[in-house]
C-alpha cells in the first residue's frame, strides 16, 4: 500500500513538466502535462489496492481467532470488534 500510494503520489505531483505547469498553464506558461486518463487509471489503480488493503486488514481477525480456544460466541464478538476497520 505504501508504494502504491507513493507511485500515485508522485503521479499526480509529476503530471506536469515543469511541476508549476499545472497551476500557470491558463497564464500562457509553457509546459506540457500527461494525458489526463493516466492520472485516472492510477487513482483508479490506487483505489483498487486500498480497498484490497482494506478488506484483507479488516478480515484478519477472523483468521487469527480460528483456532482460539474459546466459545464461539465469544470468537464472533472479538471478530466484530476488531472488524470494525472495514466500516
């Protein structure tokens, strides 16, 4: 997730050459930036390693509870609890 993130980062920061295109380009600076689909397939690639991220960190707990000894009740609770990072 960090090198995604920072990829995606460094995609929008870089987008533009020079970086202060993007803000002085309707003053008539000279500069070109990337097509705008590939500053939108990498947040939509972004996206997609977070939610992955996301729902793999938040079903971890129940992994680790499966050979627990204790109630199963007691297993679903402590699941829930620590699920919560899915909301």
């Amino acid at each position: 997730m960090i090198m995604a993130s920072a990829t995606f980062g460094l995609t929008v920061i870089l987008q533009c050459t020079p970086t202060s295109y993007y803000w002085t380009q309707w003053i008539g600076a000279k500069g070109h930036c990337v097509a705008q689909d590939v500053v939108g397939n990498a947040a939509y690639a972004h996206s997609a390693a977070s939610f992955i991220a996301d729902w793999v960190l938040g079903l971890l707990p129940i992994w680790l509870l499966w050979d627990v000894q204790i109630s199963s009740q007691r297993k679903v609770g402590i699941s829930a609890l620590l699920g919560m990072g899915l909301l």
